[in-house]
C-alpha cells in the first residue's frame, strides 16, 4: 500500500451548529456531513497540564478530532511536512486521513477531545513507532 496523503489533506470541517436562546446544539449524524461511516467514538478528559496524548499514525483510519471543551494543539506529520492545528470550538472538527502522525498537546484545563473514527479498535492499523511510521511513509 503506498500512502501519498499529506497533512494539507487534513482539513477543518465545519459541523452543524443549531442555536437558540437556550443554547447551542451540534449533531453528527451517520453520513450526514462526515466524510465517512463513524464506527467508534471516544474522548480524552481530565489531562493533566504538559502531558500529550496521541504520538501515532493510522493506515487506514480516518479521524474528525473534536474540542468538545476548552482547547488543545494537534500536530500534523506526514514524514516531510508538519502543520499545527489548534481546536478551540465544538462546532468545528480536524480531519486527519490515513498515514499521518499526530500528537495532541497544549490541552486547557477541563478541555474534552472527542475522536469520531472510521473503524472500530485494530491495534494493528497503528503506527506507535516514528521510524517505522517514516518507513512506512517511505521517506
């Protein structure tokens, strides 16, 4: 499998944002405005301050990473090119397609990083090495 997406393939999206006096509501919806079927969602919460999470890549999963409270800094990586993206709305969410290392830091305190993914749990999709994720990059 040869991987040529680069983290100017991960982009922001837009979610859906329905306000009214008593507040705001954002829906995802099966394949309503998510580039692909969501088949697991989980969250972070309670980091402690200067701790990261992440330091992996995926071969095939997709993700929509989400500040669902507060903010964080989510580096991109694809072996040449970085790209830091700070999340800071629910309303919005980072897309990062497959074969992109990222790591997650800078969380605020109570923040909460919700993660829709394309796949249900595979250990065997990640890359928890960098020099086997650039092997695999083949870079």
């Amino acid at each position: 499998m040869t991987i040529s997406n680069t983290v100017y393939d991960c982009n922001i999206l837009p979610l859906s944002k329905i306000h009214n006096r008593a507040g705001n509501i954002t829906i995802v919806e099966g394949n309503s405005g998510v580039p692909f079927p969501i088949k697991r969602i989980y969250y972070l919460y309670d980091i402690p301050g200067g701790e990261t999470r992440g330091g992996h890549a995926h071969k095939e999963l997709f993700q929509l990473i989400v500040a669902a409270s507060g903010s964080f800094d989510v580096l991109l990586d694809d072996g040449k090119n970085k790209k830091i993206v700070t999340l800071n709305r629910p309303d919005y969410a980072l897309m990062v397609v497959p074969g992109i290392w990222r790591e997650l830091f800078e969380f605020s305190s109570g923040a909460i990083c919700m993660v829709l993914a394309s796949q249900k749990y595979d250990e065997s999709d990640y890359l928890r090495d960098y020099n086997n994720f650039l092997k695999f990059r083949n870079v």
